[in-house]
C-alpha cells in the first residue's frame, strides 16, 4: 500500500515540523485501514521531501513494508 502526504517544505526539500507515525496512521485511516501508530516502525520522524519504505508490525511474528510518498504543498 502506498499513502501519500503532503506537507509544506522549504530550501532543500526540508519539511516545516516532520510526518511522524500518527501522521502516517491517520492517513491509512482515511483509506479505511486502521492500524495503531504504534505498530508503524519509523527509526525518526520524516523530514525530508520523497519515497519511504516504512515498516508496519501486523502480528508478533509477521510485518508488512508500507510506502510514503512526500509530496511538498
């Protein structure tokens, strides 16, 4: 799955503030899946403009990779 977000950004494709995991979970909701933003895996919050290949925990042993796209506004 993939989830688009936007956000605004200034020199360098630097993000004002950053996209973290609740950002990402509301977005997933909006598309009608519900997952706890405790189950999305982000080392650091995004910062930067582009693709992100998120880790998001389903079960103890099983994990699927979700793709965030950043897009300036």
């Amino acid at each position: 799955t993939t989830v688009v977000l936007s956000a605004k950004a200034g020199e360098e494709e630097r993000l004002f503030g950053s996209i973290t995991a609740m950002d990402i979970a509301d977005a997933l909701k909006k598309q009608g899946i519900d997952i706890d933003k405790r189950k999305i895996i982000l080392e650091e919050p995004i910062k930067r403009l582009g693709n992100y290949t998120v880790k998001v925990k389903i079960h103890a042993d099983v994990a699927a990779q979700l793709i965030v796209q950043v897009i300036g506004e």
